[in-house]
C-alpha cells in the first residue's frame, strides 16, 4: 500500500513498488495543473510490479496546498531537494502537463540521479501557446464544484469513468488558487528554451491523440524535444490530456518500454 508522508521530505507523497536499494529505475511522478498524487492511481499498478514508484504533491496541490513556492525554478528545487532526501537513485522523472516543464529544467541541471525523462502531455519549456481570452478564463477559476467539473471535463475530451472523475474533480477543488493563478500569469509564460543547452538524457513523450490542452506532437518536437539528442514520441489513441487518468495501460506499457530499452 501506498505510505503517505509529509515527514521524511518537504513534500507530501505516496512510494510503493519495489524497494530503492534495487537496481531497477524508480519512476518519480508528478501531476498535471489541478491534480495530485492521486493522479496516477490508476496507473501505478501497471508500473509497481517492476519499479518502486514515487507520486508527489508539487507545492500548491494536493496534500501541499500550503506549501508555497510557484515558480517553476522552486519547483525544480523542491522536486529536486524531494528526491536526494529521499535517496533516490536511477530516477526516471515523469512530468504531466504543467510539470512536463519543471521535469525538462530540472534534467537540464544534469544531476546523477536522473536516469530518464517520461513527459506526459508536457507544458513546453517556453511560454505555452494560449489566448488572452483562454488565459482570463483560467484565472477566473475559483474551484466551485461545476468549475471543477467543467475543467476535468474539458481536460478529459472524453468522460472519465465516474469513481475516477469524482478524484479528479476532487483534487481540482483542494487547489490553492495562489499556486493555480500563478502558473497562470507567471509559470506557463515563464521561457526556459535559451537556458537548457543540449541534453542528452533519454526523454519519451507521450501525446493525447485528442488533446487540446497543449501542443500537438510536431510542435512539441519543435519545442520541448529540441534541447535533447535522444528523445522518443509516442501518441495515445482515444486519449484527451489526462492519460495518466484515462489510458493508464497503455501509458504504462509506453513507460515500462522506454525504460527497458532506454534506461537500463
């Protein structure tokens, strides 16, 4: 079973699978803008056979609602000072929408950790691509329960099976709108593109078939692959933006496949 702790690391989190002293990699997993760590539930029993599997709350979300920190360079320190308190070694870090970002600048420190990159429907490294009249909108959000519906619905593209909605909708209410509103104006604008130089860390990136969150897989391959000389795309069939939630299988074997041939 998961172990829920906000006591040996600054940020709450759930570890199961196999033990760090293994050699295998451990998968360190962070959530899209509104989740959590309970965003990869679905997923982790898919992955917890092979890798001892890490799932955080980034400061403002989840169980670190009180925590500040905002920017996307704190939230590489946290994620950062998380995994080397935690002891971690052959970490693949998995970035989802938002922390697609805060993965790709934190391998750009190179630390002997980092083993592997896996994006999910990553936020590019520099300003996302969005309207004025879709960024007001999203600042607007005041998490009342139709807007948390309306967000994990619009996010989905497709109806999340109801029991695994209610979580999301859920977390989507536990937000500090500090935090929410500050990836907003600040984080997702925030260009990191000229600062990450070449990196030659593996990095998979997964796309949503129907995605229209962020951008399509040429885009990213534009963007957000353009700093690293190995890097492997994959799009997920019948997938909205969040796969972790919705295609958990088919994520999953996406990861265990890239980490067998990538990060052994």
């Amino acid at each position: 079973m998961p172990v829920h702790s906000q006591f040996d690391s600054s940020l709450p989190h759930s570890r199961q699978g196999r033990s760090s002293r293994d050699s295998a990699a451990t998968f360190v997993l962070m959530h899209f803008l509104g989740g959590s760590h309970r965003t990869w539930f679905p997923t982790l029993p898919y992955l917890d056979g092979e890798h001892q599997c890490v799932a955080l709350d980034t400061p403002g979300f989840g169980d670190a609602a009180e925590v500040e920190g905002y920017s996307v360079e704190a939230m590489v320190d946290y994620v950062d000072r998380f995994i080397r308190t935690l002891d971690l070694h052959n970490v693949v870090l998995v970035g989802h929408s938002m922390t697609g970002k805060v993965a790709v600048v934190l391998a750009s420190r190179k630390p002997a950790y980092l083993k592997g990159l896996v994006l999910v429907a990553p936020s590019p490294p520099g300003p996302q691509p969005m309207s004025d009249e879709d960024r007001d909108q999203q600042r607007r959000y005041g998490k009342t329960r139709p807007e948390a519906e309306a967000f994990v619905d619009e996010s989905s593209a497709f109806r999340l099976a109801d029991d695994i909605r209610e979580v999301a909708i859920a977390d989507a209410q536990r937000v500090n709108l500090h935090a929410w509103r500050a990836w907003v104006d600040h984080g997702s604008r925030e260009d990191w593109s000229d600062r990450l130089g070449t990196l030659d860390c593996p990095v998979l990136l997964v796309c949503g078939e129907a995605d229209e969150q962020v951008p399509g897989p040429e885009e990213q391959r534009r963007t957000t692959l353009a700093a690293f000389t190995r890097s492997r795309l994959e799009i997920i069939p019948g997938a909205g933006h969040l796969m972790p939630l919705q295609t958990p299988r088919a994520l999953a074997g996406l990861m265990l496949d890239f980490v067998r041939e990538q990060c052994s």
